[in-house]
C-alpha cells in the first residue's frame, strides 16, 4: 500500500464515527461493576412545571463509582462538520481504553438572558443527558 493511502485511512478511521478504542475489553468489564453499584439520582429540584434532577447530583451520584474502577469522564465542546456546537464525552478507563459521544447542543430558549446564557443553559442540559 502506498504511504498516501495509508495516511488516508488513518484520516478516515480518526473521524467523528469513532465511537470506541479498538479494544474495550477491560473497559466492559469494569464498567460492568459501576453499572452495579449507580444508584438512580433523586429528581429533587423543581423547575417550570417539572421535577428533575440536576447536574451536580448526576456527577455526585456516579464520580466515586467510576472512580473506584479507573474511570474518569471529559466532556469538550466542540462543532460537528456544519459548525453547529456539540458535546463530546469521553469515558476513559486506566486501561487506555475509552467510549465516545456525540451530542448536539442546543440552546434553551429562556425569558430573561442573553445568548450566551441561552447557550450554556443548553450545555448544562446536553452535558446531563450525554
């Protein structure tokens, strides 16, 4: 194979469709044992006319969990390929081994604010549900 396709498939394989490492045996497993032991978050804030749980409580309720199993959890902000804002999440085990997301962000539509609040209500939203 010539050096230019190569370059081109490794191009191609880092793209926004890579969802995993190459290899998430040790991942699996050990993300099996946080699974056990999440318990599910209280919805105790109270907003519009809805209860619900916020982000502090959903991050409260799995950070010792999955770091108890070699877990740590970033969240970037980035644009997809029509500029338009997401959330990536990264799960990445000790291992070196790691699960990706890619969620749009959408900003909230709210009756006071400016836009950039609009747009990081949108983020506190997608970063809960990601």
């Amino acid at each position: 194979m010539k050096e230019g396709n190569n370059q081109e498939m490794m191009t191609k394989k880092n793209t926004a469709l890579d969802i995993m490492s190459d290899n998430i045996d040790s991942l699996a497993e050990a993300l099996s044992k946080v699974q056990a032991v999440i318990e599910n978050v209280s919805k105790d804030k109270k907003g519009y006319s809805y209860k619900y749980a916020d982000l502090a409580s959903c991050l409260d309720a799995i950070r010792k969990p999955l770091a108890d199993n070699g877990f740590s959890i970033s969240q970037i902000i980035s644009q997809d390929e029509d500029k338009r804002p997401v959330l990536i999440t990264l799960l990445i085990h000790k291992s070196g081994q790691w699960l990706k997301s890619t969620f749009p962000i959408e900003s909230v539509v709210m009756k006071q604010g400016n836009p950039l609040q609009h747009l990081g209500a949108g983020i506190t939203y997608t970063r809960r549900y990601a």
